[in-house]
C-alpha cells in the first residue's frame, strides 16, 4: 500500500489534479516570494547568493518529505476510516 501511495504522490498517479486549487491567493504569494527572492539574491551578491541556491534546495527537498509522509498519513487515515466505517 505504501508503494501505491508513493506513485499517487510521486505523480504516476495524479488524482491530486482534481483536488486541488490555484487560487489567486497562492499565485499572489508564489509573485511577492519570487520577487523577495530577486532582491535577495542581488543583495547577496555571487558567493551569497550561491549558498542561498543551495540552503533553497534543501528547504525544499526536506518540504517535499514532509508533504510526502503527511500525504501518506492521511491516506492511511482515511482508509482506517472507512474500513472502521464498514465494521
């Protein structure tokens, strides 16, 4: 089942799509972080801004671990549920 669930969260398996989205609060955020960025990373200059890339791509691989482990949980959740349901 775990397996199942990687594949549902890695994208082999999307119901993910229709579930979620794209409000305009979010694409307003996603604008201000980008922006925020830019002026950072120019304030840094090179050997700053280069640590920033790399301290940005942990921040994000240790973010998709996290969000992968809660969408496990919560389908783990759910299934609990329903079989508890049906009993």
């Amino acid at each position: 089942m775990r397996d199942f669930i990687k594949k549902i969260w890695s994208g082999q398996v999307s119901p993910v799509e229709d579930w979620m989205t794209e409000t305009e609060e979010i694409k307003e955020i996603e604008r201000i972080r980008a922006r925020h960025k830019e002026s950072l990373i120019q304030a840094l200059g090179d050997d700053g801004a280069e640590i920033l890339e790399k301290f940005i791509e942990c921040d994000n691989e240790i973010e998709w671990i996290h969000n992968e482990e809660a969408f496990i949980c919560g389908v783990r959740f759910a299934v609990q549920f329903l079989v508890g349901a049906i009993e």
